[in-house]
C-alpha cells in the first residue's frame, strides 16, 4: 500500500503536465488565426479517418446501450461485483449506472431550452448512448479483479469512442446544419436512392480554407456527412452529389470495420512476433532498448508500406462508388438530362458517372491548391517556412492513404473506356482483403500453437 502511494505522484504530474499542454494547445488553435488554420487542416484529416464505417454491425453495436440491455449488462456487472464479495464497489456500481442516466435525461431538456455552447447539437448532446456507453465501462472496472482491469479498459474505452466520437464532432468543428434547399433535397434523395441512412449534413465553416468532405459516425442515428463551405460554393450540385457517393461508398463497402479487424489481428501478430524473437535470441543479442526502438520502427514500416497499400485500395473502391452513385444504367451514355434516371444502390456505372466525379476530384485538387498558395503567400520568414513544412507532411500523408489525384482520375478514365475492368477490380480487391485477414489470422494460430496464447497476449 505504502509503495502504490509512494508512486502516485509521478502519474499525477504527468497527468497535470498533459492538461496544461492540453489548455495551451486549445488556447493556440483558437486564438491564434495562422494556427487555427493549421489546426482545421489537421482536424479534417484526421476526423475524415473516422468515414469508412459498416451500418449492420455498428447498429448492432449500438443496441447495446439501449434501455433493455444496459440494465442487463448493468446487473451482470453488479452481480460481478458481488459474486466477488464487493459490496463497496456494487454501491459505486448502482449509484452510477442510475446516476448517468438521471443526470443525462435532466441535461437534454435544459440545454434545450437555452442552449450553453453556440453550435451544440441539444438533439445528440449529451448522448445518451455514449454516456450509458461510459458508465459501463467505468462499472466494469471496479467490479474485475485488478489483473483484468487493463483488458476491461482497453475494450471498454474502444466500445466508448465507437459511440461517442461522433457526437463531439458537431461541439469541436462548430459545424451548422445544411440549410433546406434544392442541394440539400438531392443530397437526401441520393441517400435514399443508394440505401444509406445518416443523422444530419452538416457545413462545416473554414473560412474558405479548405475544400473536403467527411462521413463519420458508425451507427446511422450517429452518422454525420460534413461538407466544407469551399467545397460547396465552389462544386457544381452534380459533382457534390458525386462527392457523398464517394463519402458513403466507405459506408456501403465496409472499410471501417475491415480496418479495425486488419489493425487488431496486424498488432497481434506483430506483438507476438517481437515476443518470440525476445525469448529466443533477442535480449543475448541486442539490448532491450534497442530492440524496443527496432520494433516500433518495424510497426511504423509495415503499417506504411502494407496499410497503406490497402488504405489506397479501398479508397480507390470509394471513388468507384462516387461514379456510380452518380451513374445511368447506360454505361456508353452521352450525358444526363435532369429527368434521367440514375440506378439505385449504385449498381451502375457510365461514362457521364465517370467524368462528374473525375471532375469533383480535379476541382477539389485545383482549389485546395489555391487556397494553401494564398496562405502561403501571406506568410513570411520562420514561421511561413515552418508552416510550408507541415503542409508538405501533411500533403506526404494524404497522398500515403489515398493516393495522387492524377493517378485516380487517371484509373477511373480506365474504367469508362473497359466497364468489365470494374468487375475485375471489385473482385481483386474482394481477394486480396480476404487473403490479407486470412495470413495473419494464420500467423495467429501458429504462434499460438508453438508458444501458447499466453504468450501471444503478453507480446501485445
């Protein structure tokens, strides 16, 4: 006991260090203009990771926290806490799970009727899925046994994020509703033509900055589509229309899932790999350190050169689907008329398809281009050569996950002239996503088999 309180202070430091490095990034990124841009770029990259998603197993995944079972899963972890003769923790347990509920119930009405935070979604905010979502996460870990609670937090801070993510994006991003309007009425009949179901479109305001879109949220009465204000004004209504089928071609496909299955079994393997060469001829050879830094250099290779491999791919698929969600079931047609009639589900795809999103691609290229010249030629000395850098970075990485504008119009062109090229991709694509899953989940059994899951476990 005495050394856990000896030891209690280090954490606390560093926790502290982190809130105060936390209030001077927020302080920096919302009060400093060339910093606030910087930030916005960042922020769009990173949130537009969260787009590709599956609606079947999310929405199943969200069920979890209904009414039902979280007062099921609550009495299980009560009865844990019990089962363990923890009548402390079953009251901690009890008081939290009803108190969460309360407190949320009691909040939706009141910022309601007067909103606290300008850009607050009342309908969303607090969600009370994410806050059930949390509460048994937090129970969960007073009623396991303390070698558990590493596990318990992992899984139950992924369950937390999964659910409650897409529900600050509305508070961080300051994002407004799409007002009602002719775009708006398509984008909402594309949705329901394709067979995708979301919460809201919303705009996101940069200042003419940044010209993207987004879809995030894994479960459709969470899911958000987000269009920037430049990709608005400047975008005709056909090529924004393509833009949300490339957004939701993520969602039809399935990436999210399929990274989030690839990344676990990647790490897997991997951890179980360093472990074995650890036991056997590692630590006689090189120092701990060493190894350390070797590891984490070989994890940063792999996930660029193989997930970003697959990264490409799939969004290469995405593309596909923005064509096709803006396709007529003649694939040699010569143009749409404003009666034409698109195939539902995305199933076609035709020349017209092709070339309103090649074009949606290659005027959101020009116009990013401009806007980050115009920047740039308002910045002078260290700080524009600084800010020139990160761009660069930030650009190295764009293109590391989806690949150059130039070589994907120049493969969808490929697919207007030979339609069965599609197919053949689809198919590929299909395999290889298959065969990928199935060598590491082999690499699993086997490491498992020759060293036990036991070890497998401790190397990650």
């Amino acid at each position: 006991m005495r050394r856990v309180i000896r030891r209690a202070p280090t954490p606390l430091v560093v926790a502290g260090a982190c809130a105060v490095g936390a209030a001077v990034v927020w302080l920096t990124a919302y009060n400093l203009v060339p910093f606030a841009r910087i930030d916005q770029r960042t922020l769009a990259g990173f949130v537009g990771l969260l787009g590709p998603d599956t609606a079947r197993p999310a929405m199943r995944l969200s069920e979890l926290v209904d009414p039902r079972p979280f007062a099921l899963f609550g009495a299980a972890i009560l009865l844990l806490a019990l089962a363990r003769r923890r009548p402390r923790s079953a009251i901690a347990i009890a008081a939290t799970l009803a108190g969460a509920n309360v407190t949320t119930q009691l909040l939706k009405p009141a910022l309601a009727q007067a909103p606290i935070v300008p850009g607050m979604e009342t309908a969303s905010w607090p969600s009370g899925h994410a806050t059930a979502a949390m509460a048994l996460a937090l129970c969960l870990q007073l009623a396991v046994p303390q070698r558990w609670r590493p596990t318990a937090a992992a899984l139950g801070g992924l369950f937390v994020l999964i659910l409650f993510i897409p529900s600050l994006v509305p508070l961080v991003l300051g994002l407004k509703k799409m007002p009602p309007g002719p775009l708006r009425d398509r984008l909402e009949a594309a949705a329901r033509r394709i067979g995708v179901r979301y919460r809201h479109l919303y705009v996101w305001d940069t200042r003419g900055n940044l010209a993207t879109a987004m879809v995030t949220g894994l479960v459709p009465r969470f899911r958000q589509i987000v269009f920037t204000d430049l990709l608005l004004q400047t975008l005709s209504d056909d090529e924004v229309e393509a833009v949300f089928g490339h957004e939701v071609g993520h969602v039809r496909h399935g990436h999210l899932l399929y990274y989030a299955v690839f990344l676990l079994l990647s790490f897997l393997t991997l951890g179980a790999a360093y472990r074995a060469v650890e036991l056997t001829v590692g630590r006689t050879l090189l120092p701990e350190d060493l190894l350390l830094v070797l590891s984490v250099v070989a994890t940063g290779c792999y996930l660029f050169l193989v997930f970003g491999f697959v990264s490409r791919r799939c969004e290469r698929q995405a593309d596909v689907f923005g064509c096709k969600a803006v396709s007529c079931a003649d694939p040699n047609c010569s143009g749409h008329q404003p009666d034409t009639a698109l195939v539902a589900r995305g199933k076609g795809l035709c020349r017209t398809g092709v070339g309103t999103f090649v074009r949606a691609l290659e005027r959101v290229e020009e116009i990013n281009g401009s806007a980050r010249g115009a920047v740039a030629a308002a910045r002078r000395g260290l700080f524009g050569r600084v800010a020139g850098l990160l761009r660069i970075i930030g650009v190295g990485l764009a293109t590391w996950q989806h690949s150059t504008i130039a070589r994907r119009v120049a493969f969808l062109r490929t697919l207007a002239e030979d339609p069965k090229r599609e197919r053949r991709f689809q198919w590929g694509l299909t395999a290889l996503r298959w065969v990928l899953l199935l060598v590491l989940a082999g690499g699993i059994l086997a490491v498992a088999a020759r060293s036990g899951w036991r070890s497998l476990l401790e190397g990650v």
